[in-house]
C-alpha cells in the first residue's frame, strides 16, 4: 500500500542506499533513486532510477523535483585506505555533491532533507586511545576532524544546520558509525574492514596468515545495515534536527573482529599485522544517550548475528569467482 508520499534515494547505487530504497518501497513510500552508477550486485527495487552526477547543479535539480523527502547518501567514501589517499578529489567531489544537492532540495521546496554524516566527524584528540569514552554528539567541537572526508562532512552538517535556522528548511543529520551487511563493497580498494577481512577469510585454507592492518588493537563499534535503514527512517520521522549519532555501542577490537569471522567461517588463522598500512584513529565507539532520548530506540543486531549473512555472502561471491563452491566445507 503507497502513503503517497515521495522519496528520493541519493548514492542509490550503492550499498546503504540501495538497501535504504528496499526500506521505504516496504514503507509505502514511490521511491526514486539517483547515482552515477547502478547497484552492482542486485537490480534496484526503485520505482525510478536516474543516473546522474550530482556534483553537477542542472543534475541535481533534475532528480529533486517533484520530490517530498530527499535521503542524501551520495558520496565519494570508501574505507581508512581510500579516505587517507585522495584528500583533494573527496574533498572537492562531496562538496559539489553536498552543496548543489542541498541547493536544488530547496530551490523545489523538498519537505524534508536528511545529511548521511559519519562519526570521521570527531576530533581524532578524542580517539587516541582504544579503551575510547564513547562519543556524544557536542564533542564534535572544538573540531579536529578526519583530514579530507570529515571536515567535509563537518561542513555539511553545518550548512545543513544554516538552512534550518535562516530558511526553516527541515534537515535531519545522522552520523553513521560504520556499517556493514550483505552487498556491500567488499573488494576494489574502497571496502571497509568487516568486508576486507571476511573476504580475506573467505579466500584462505583453514591455518592460513591473515594479513591485519595496524596491530589490531585498535576498537570500533559495528552496525548492522538493516538497523542502518530503519534508524534512518525513524531520525526522518522525528522532529529532532541537529546531528545524531546512529551505530552500535558494542566496542570490539580489529583482532576481536577477525576472530568471529573465523569463527563464523569455521577457519583457523594466524593473524599477521602490517603496521605500515593505515588504521585509523586508536579507538572509536558510539553513545547512545540522545538517540535512545529522541527515539526510545537502538540499533540492536548484535555483530555476530550481522556478521553470518554478511560472511555468507561475501563467501559466496568470493567461491563463484575462483570457480567453485563449499568454500566453507573445505
Ligand atoms: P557507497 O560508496 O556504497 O555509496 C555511495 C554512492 O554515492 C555510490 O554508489 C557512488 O556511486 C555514489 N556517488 C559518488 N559520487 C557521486 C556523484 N558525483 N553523483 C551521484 N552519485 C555519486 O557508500 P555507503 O556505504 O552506502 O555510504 C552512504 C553514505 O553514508 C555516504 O554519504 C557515506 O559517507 C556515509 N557513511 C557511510 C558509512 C559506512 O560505514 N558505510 C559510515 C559513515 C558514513
């Protein structure tokens, strides 16, 4: 049954967008989706998919006409490597992106805009440490964000908030705190760790090296992509406008991380740590308080349930493209 409201999914081609389109087809919404590229591993479930370029003004007002809540997830991101190699391109690519889109949801009246923003927000002074206090939202300031990637993040936010205050613009803005699932990137140079390391799992024999990046103690905390699109939906329906975090504050360490994709995998390795490759900040975990506050509710896949079909189906992929199957029997 449609609510006959409209949706436009930004950054449709990829992972919590196309995931986001399932969500809200599901919810009643007509859903058109947007991106310079299709979803790479399944067809869209959109009503309508636009490729377009959103760094470019004409194209962004094309694809937000007609258009009553935009959910702007479009970016140029990828996981620790990508983001500390191209400062110059990712900085100026969001920019376009964040700022022309924001610019033509106004100029077509759009009622509700939602910024995805990421907890590379934080001041890196904050995560030095991997036992980290969890971070709440006004500690992004004094700011000292992730060079490239989360000062562009910052601003956007920030502009989200001018044209709440000065035009009544309605904006929502959401720090996603990594997350993962089923058809996500999972190799090419911009995967995050859960895909990296299941898909370097899923590629070894049982007591195989597995190569870590850093000394693996360095803590994060992982959210399933479903909580992802429902926490979304609900930040999207709730009349709170400033910066919210939405992740997990189930804190593991990189190490800790490769021992329940082993585990679910039924492998043993050896864990080997190249230091020399980028880790990120020491440690980084997610408070809750506000969003329980404002939503009375939590992401609450815990990492190992998330972790089985995510593992699944990166197995899966991973046997189909050495040429055989029951890769897991082995
Ligand atoms: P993704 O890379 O899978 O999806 C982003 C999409 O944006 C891609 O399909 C890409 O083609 C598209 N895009 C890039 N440049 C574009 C352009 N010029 N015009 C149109 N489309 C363009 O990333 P994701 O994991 O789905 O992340 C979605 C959003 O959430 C991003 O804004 C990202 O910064 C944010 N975020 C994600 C995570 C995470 O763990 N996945 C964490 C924090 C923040």
């Amino acid at each position: 049954m449609r609510n006959g409201k409209t949706a436009l999914v930004t950054g449709a081609g990829g992972f919590i967008g196309h995931h986001l389109i399932k969500y809200l087809i599901g919810q009643g919404y007509v859903v058109r989706g947007a991106d310079i590229k299709h979803p790479e591993y399944e067809e869209t479930a959109a009503d309508e998919f636009a490729i377009a370029d959103l760094r470019v003004p004409e194209q962004c007002l094309r694809v937000t006409k007609g258009i009553d809540e935009v959910y702007h997830l479009a970016a140029d991101m990828g996981g620790i490597g990508y983001i500390s190699a191209f400062h110059a391109g990712i900085t100026l690519n969001n920019t376009l992106i964040n700022v022309h889109t924001l610019q033509a949801a106004r100029h077509h009246g759009v009622k509700r805009f939602m910024f995805s923003s990421s907890a590379c927000v934080y001041p890196q002074y904050l995560q030095k440490d991997p036992d980290v206090v969890p971070l709440r939202e006004e500690d992004a300031f004094p700011a000292d964000p992730e060079e490239g990637y989360g000062l562009e993040k910052l601003y956007t936010e920030k502009l989200c908030q001018y044209f709440t205050e000065d035009w009544n613009f309605a904006t929502r803005v959401v720090r996603f705190h990594n997350v993962y699932g089923p058809l996500g990137t999972y190799d090419g140079g911009r995967e995050k760790a859960p895909a990296a390391l299941s898909r370097k799992i899923a590629s070894l024999h049982d007591g195989d090296e597995l190569m870590i990046w850093g000394d693996g103690r360095q803590t994060r905390s992982f959210m399933y992509v479903d909580d992802c699109v429902e926490g979304i939906h609900r930040i999207m329906r709730s009349d709170y406008s400033a910066p919210l975090n939405l992740g997990t504050d189930e804190l593991v360490t990189v190490d800790e991380l490769v021992d329940i994709i082993a585990e679910i995998a039924g492998k043993s390795v050896k864990k080997c740590h190249d230091t020399s490759k980028p880790q990120g900040v020491r440690g980084r975990n997610s408070d809750n308080s506000r969003l329980r506050t404002v939503l009375g509710w939590e992401p609450k896949t815990s990492l190992r349930q998330g972790l089985i079909p995510t593992y699944r189906w990166i197995e899966q992929r991973v046997a189909a493209e050495l040429g055989f199957s029951g890769i897991a029997a082995e």
